[in-house]
C-alpha cells in the first residue's frame, strides 16, 4: 500500500494544517489505492488566503514591470528543471499517460514564457496635441487579488498556466481553490513557488475545499477577478454570483466538439488525428472530439478504420511509457462513463466497439475504460449532445457539408470544431459558418499556443476575456487613462510638456 500523506492548505508561502473536519482522498488512478488526503478548508481558512494575498498586493504591485520579469524568468526554469517529477505526480493522480502528462506541464510553462513578455504586452496607448495643448496616454495597471478555481483534468495547465503567470506578472496576487481530486501536482509547483521561485510570501496562496467554501472567492470584496474552469451548471452559477458581487469573470466551460469528415478526406491521417483527440487524456479534455460527423458516403470504411485504431491502442498505467491509453481519473468518474455509455445504447445508438470491462494485468484495481465506439447517433440522442468527459466516441452519419455543419451549430457548446478534408472551399467557408471558438481544419485538437486566446463560445464560456494572449492581459489589468496639460509658470502661459522615462529595474 502507498503511503497516504495528508496535506495542508498554503498561505503567506507557509504550508498549515487545516481545522477541516472532513478530508478527501486522492487516488493512484493507475491502482486505485489511496496515496494522500487534502482538506476541506474551512471558511476562516479560505479567507486566510484572501487576506494573505491581499497583503501582499502592494509590495508585489509596486515592483517594477522589468524586476516582474525577472522572477517570470527564474520561474520559467524552475519549472523545466521539475517538468520530468511533476508529469510523474500528474500521471499518477489524473490517469493521462505520461506523454500526455508531460503536455500538461509543457502547457503551464508556455504561458509562464509568455508572462516574460510582460513590459511588451502590457504597454498602453498615447497621444500628443490631442487637442492644443494636451496629451493623453492609457496605462494598464494590476486589479488586486485574483482567484481561480480549478477543475481535476489538467492539474498542472489549469491553475499554474491560466490562472497564475499572466495574473502574477501583471502584478496581482492570487488564491488558487485547487481540484480536490487532483491536488498533487498544484501543490508541489506551490512548494516549489517559494522554495526554487523565490517569490515574495502571499503572491499565489492555495486551499481546497468544497464549493460551500469557494463560494466566498465570489464574493468578498477583496476579490477582484475570477478564473474558473468547469461544468457549464457551475459555471453560470460562478458567472452570474461573482459579475453581481462586481468581479471580473473568465466562466470556461463545458464542450462537446464536433469534427466534421468529408469523403474527400485522407481518411488514414483522419482516422489518427481523431484517435488521439477522442482518446488522448482519456477523454478527460474539453478539446477532446467526441463527436464526429462522417459523410454517408465513406461512413462505414472511417467507422471500420476507427475500429481497427483504438482496439490496437494499448491500455495500461499511466506512468508506463508504453501505454496509450491510461485509466480515468477515480472510481465515481468511471461509472459515470459507463452509464453514459449503456444511456446511448438505450437511446438506440449501435454499440461497434465497448470499453466498459476491460481489465488491465497488474492493475486490476485501476479505473479503465477502453475505447468505445457509439455509431448512428442522431440529434436527439443525449449522448451526442452532453459531456461524457471519457474516451467514447458519437458517430453522426450525414449527407453532406449543409447536414454536418447544421447539426454541429445545434450543439448548444462551442469550445472547438474540425473539418478534416482537401478542399480549399469547404475548409474557408467552415472556418466562417462554425460556432467553434478554436477552429481546427485538419487538425484534430485546434488549441492554439498561449500567444492566443483559448477561445470558447456559447454555453463553452461566459466572461468577455478570454484566458491567455492578448485577452488575458486586458483581463488582469484595469486601464487608466491619464491627460496632461501643462502652464508656462514664466509668462502665464499654456505649454506642452514632455514626457520622461525611467530606467530604474
């Protein structure tokens, strides 16, 4: 049996121990043991972060933006130098297979790149002889303490890539609710904040707790943004309670993205582009394509394809460099896929490939579902319509590009849409006609790099900023827009004056 530790919560740079009556157990995916618990921190203690974040606002803001930088850098390293322990932890605890845990924290250091880009990105706008006499120049100054409320699927992207460089460099301060699933990997890149990071006590601060106690992140006063990252009920709950306690809002959401497969396609690159996004992370992404609408035409030939593909996929540990496919994240999230699975058989989708009994050698115990393969779904089946979050994927067999751009727009989320096919025209007049916010043609997980927005639409996102890229600088920034006229104290007279930089660091 592994070791169970039993966590703290994280304020000021300090690690506490919680008063918190109940505690919540974090798994081995891959074996199902039990290897830590983490508390349900209590409202003292959720605004004990607060408090401590807010502390440190005025040192940390004060700083200048060249001296931000200079931390953004050092951080930048500490994280390449952890990035091989910290996709172990993330493998372990979520179930994506190593590979894929390492894109996990490949993506929280990108953004942290990008926040080196600080004195570029968040320079203003100016104007002299605006008028006679007069110039105007608009700043971008930090709001305060920010919070973020973290989902369990990438442990390592979510709260130290979207929620914290961009926010940090800008000069706020944070509170991380981190995922009470997958803690671990967010807790370590915490210790190592401080430790390797070096960064002033109360800058990012991290409990977790249930949504009785995050709910105080959306309204006390001191809180002045909001990033959260989860289902689409909670996440109109969080958008609608937090804008009316006045807060700035990024609500990203559920999805069920749609890849449209014209019979012009190459169906061989296809048929594997669709392989690893339906199946990559277990299905545990919200750009993930669980729904694919083939043309009639080469419908049964992709079917039989995709068939071939995911049963040669290897399911195994996570932490197994060999493995394709790892389990999902614990024991609740498993039977929630299954009976998604057994509903779209019961709605009267044709079941070609089932992953619901598999059984890994040596980790019997491990949360496994296989590939599974749900063919004739139609619009009205909810199996094709809602979040199964898990590697099942929804067949729609349509006549042509009119049906399958049609039934994709009648999703009511938009995080992402593909079309895979050689023509020119119908991939133009797609990237127009599509609701998706991150549009791939012939790319089967069209997230783009953090220099642009991770851009959701419809019940995918509510906010009005997006997270990353320029959005997310005007996210964690307020403008302030400055005009000055100055007197020529000789002769009474008006006089433009002059602007005068600084080289202070």
């Amino acid at each position: 049996m592994a070791e169970i530790k039993k966590m703290g919560y994280c304020v000021n740079g300090e690690w506490k121990e919680s008063e918190a009556e109940k505690y919540m157990d974090v798994t081995d995916s891959s074996t199902g043991e039990v290897i830590a618990q983490v508390p349900c921190c209590t409202p003292d203690e959720v605004e004990e972060a607060i408090a401590s974040a807010q502390a440190a606002f005025p040192e940390w803001s004060s700083l200048s933006l060249a001296k931000r930088q200079q931390y953004m850098f050092r951080w930048r390293d500490v994280l390449y130098a952890h990035k091989e322990e910290l996709s172990v932890l993330c493998a372990k605890e979520l179930g994506k297979n190593i590979k894929e845990a390492r894109g996990d924290v490949q993506k929280a250091i990108e953004p942290t790149e990008e926040a080196c880009a600080l004195p570029t990105m968040i320079q203003g706008d100016a104007a002299m002889q605006v008028t006679t006499g007069y110039d105007t120049a608009t700043y971008r100054k930090p709001l305060g303490v920010t919070a973020g409320i973290v989902p369990m699927n990438f442990p390592a992207m979510i709260p130290w890539g979207w929620m914290v460089p961009l926010s940090i460099a800008c000069g706020n301060t944070v509170v991380l609710k981190a995922s009470s699933q997958t803690p671990l990997t967010a807790m370590r890149i915490m210790e190592l904040f401080y430790t390797e990071g070096g960064f002033p006590k109360g800058v990012v601060n991290l409990v977790t707790c249930s949504r009785v106690e995050a709910d105080i992140l959306l309204t006390d006063e001191r809180v002045k943004a909001v990033t959260f990252v989860g289902t689409t009920g909670v996440g109109k709950q969080v958008y609608s309670k937090a804008a009316a306690h006045g807060k700035r809002v990024q609500a990203q959401c559920e999805a069920k993205n749609h890849a449209l497969v014209l019979e012009d396609c190459n169906l061989e690159a296809t048929v594997n582009a669709i392989i690893n996004s339906t199946y990559g992370c277990a299905g545990m992404r919200c750009m993930a394509l669980p729904v694919v609408c083939v043309q009639e035409s080469i419908a049964d030939e992709f079917v039989s394809l995709l068939k071939k593909k995911a049963e040669a996929m290897k399911l195994g540990c996570a932490y197994d460099e060999d493995t394709d496919l790892g389990p999902v994240v614990n024991a609740g999230h498993k039977e929630k896929i299954c009976n998604w699975i057994q509903k779209g058989i019961d709605e009267g989708a044709e079941l070609v490939l089932d992953g619901r009994n598999v059984v890994v050698p040596g980790y019997e115990n491990g949360f496994f579902v296989g590939p599974t393969i749900l063919d004739h779904v139609t619009p009205e089946m909810t199996v094709g319509n809602r979040e199964i979050f898990g590697p099942v994927t929804c067949i729609k067999r349509v006549k042509d590009y009119e049906e399958g751009i049609a039934v994709m727009n009648a999703n009511p989320f938009a995080n992402g849409s593909c079309i895979f096919t050689q023509s020119g025209y119908y991939s133009r007049k797609f990237a127009m006609e599509t609701d998706g916010g991150m549009v791939g043609i012939n790319v089967g997980i069209p997230v783009p790099t953090a220099y642009f927005p991770f851009s959701g639409n419809k019940d995918s996102f509510f906010g009005d900023l997006h997270v990353l890229g320029k959005d997310g600088y005007r996210f964690f920034t307020r403008a302030k827009t400055v005009t000055t006229h100055w007197f020529d104290e000789a002769a009474g007279k008006r006089k433009v004056g002059t602007w005068e930089g600084s080289t202070e660091a």
